[in-house]
C-alpha cells in the first residue's frame, strides 16, 4: 500500500540552528515528491517539486533533496517566520488520480 | 484579487442538511480539486476535476458531489452531512494536474453536530 511517513512530528528550534525534515515513502513508482508549508488557519503554500533520486532545490533557507526511499527538507540557520507545518506530498505512478499527503512536521522556531 | 477563494471560511450544519462550499479561482487553471484536513491525517483527495464538465474521484469521495460548468467555479456539496464529515475543506487549483504545484484557498472549516 501506499504510503507517506513524515518525521518528527514536531520540531522545536532556536533561532539558527538548522535541522531537516524528514519524508520517508514507499510507492509503486514516483512520479513527483512535493513540499508545502502551512501556516495556521491558512491552506497550503507550494515550495518545492523533486522527480527523481539525487535532485536537490532550494529557496531561501530551505533545501529539498530526494533518495529513492525519502526526502530532507534541510533548514538552515532558521527564523521564526520559518515556524509552521511542513507538508509533504508524493505522486506515485500506479494511481492516475493519487496524491499522497502525509501528516506533516509543525516546526517551531524560538528567538 | 487573483487568486482562489473559498466561501463560506466556517460553516455549522445539522446532521442531514445539506450544505454547499463554494470554490472560485480566477487564473483559468484548468484543474481544480477538493480535500478535506483531519487532525493526525494528510490532506485527502475528495474530487477533481481537469476541466469544466470533467469531474472523477479521488481518494475518499463517499457522500460527496461535485459539478464544474465553468472553469472557475468548483462547489462541493454534502447531500447529507454527517458528523464524520466534520473537516477543514480545501479548494486547490493547478495549471497541469496532479504533477504539479497546486495553489490552496484558505479553507472552510466545516462542523457537523
């Protein structure tokens, strides 16, 4: 079956100190990995899109890379705007009409 | 404004009514979908839709209708509410599909008692 596992639950940072995010899947296949990030009481706002093993994209602070198993969402000398929930999303091949969300990770960041 | 837009942004219902969410976008995006967000879950795919009149099911779409006559327009309707469908409701839209980068509206947050 298929499936999103995102990893921790949550995270609490001081401002700075950088940490990843970790999206592990298992799917017949992957047609794209996504990243979200949701803040509270809004819908969510797109980051990143990976395709295949060994892509890295960044923005900002942020890096996303994929493996054939997982995904890192790397955060790097975080600030507070950083906190909210990271979101991820996988595309699997077999369903035509599948999206795959997992739960997320709320992330905090502390000045 | 461009953008998507969800209305209303909370709705209470009693269980066996039926209830309307409204889903308007106006960058002509050709996909259009509908999720529902449950504490300790993922977003779960309720419908899409890749065009206007073109309509199929995703993931969880029990007691859930949909219709699409215009490109802009998704409403979702709950024919008999349940309390189970208790949710926050998401309209999201995309240029290309599932494939994409799916822009959300902010939600309605939906109560059943």
């Amino acid at each position: 079956e298929d499936q999103v596992t995102q990893s921790p639950e949550a995270l609490r940072l001081q401002e700075g100190e950088s940490s990843s995010l970790n999206c592990s899947y298992t799917v017949s296949g992957l047609r794209g990995l996504f990243w979200y990030r949701q803040d509270p009481g809004k819908g969510p706002e797109f980051l990143f899109t990976l395709y295949s093993a060994g892509e890295e994209k960044e923005k900002e602070r942020l890096k996303a890379t994929l493996t054939k198993k997982e995904s890192f969402l790397h955060i790097t000398a975080p600030k507070p705007e950083d906190s909210a929930t990271y979101l991820c999303a996988v595309r699997p091949s077999g369903g035509y009409n599948k999206l795959i969300f997992g739960a997320g990770t709320r992330l905090a960041v502390h000045p | 404004d461009a953008g998507i837009t969800q209305s209303p942004r909370y709705k209470i219902t009693e269980t066996g009514r039926q209830v309307t969410l409204m889903c308007h976008q106006t960058w002509s995006h050709s996909y259009m979908f509908w999720y529902r967000q449950d504490l300790g879950h993922g977003l779960r795919l309720i419908y899409y839709s890749a065009a206007a009149d073109i309509t199929d099911k995703g993931e969880v779409p029990d007691g859930y209708v949909v219709s699409r006559s215009k490109t802009e327009n998704f409403p979702l309707t709950l024919e008999s509410a349940t309390r189970s469908q208790t949710s926050v409701y998401f309209c999201a839209s995309s240029p290309r599909g599932l494939n994409t980068e799916a822009f959300f509206g902010q939600g309605t947050r939906l109560t059943v008692v």
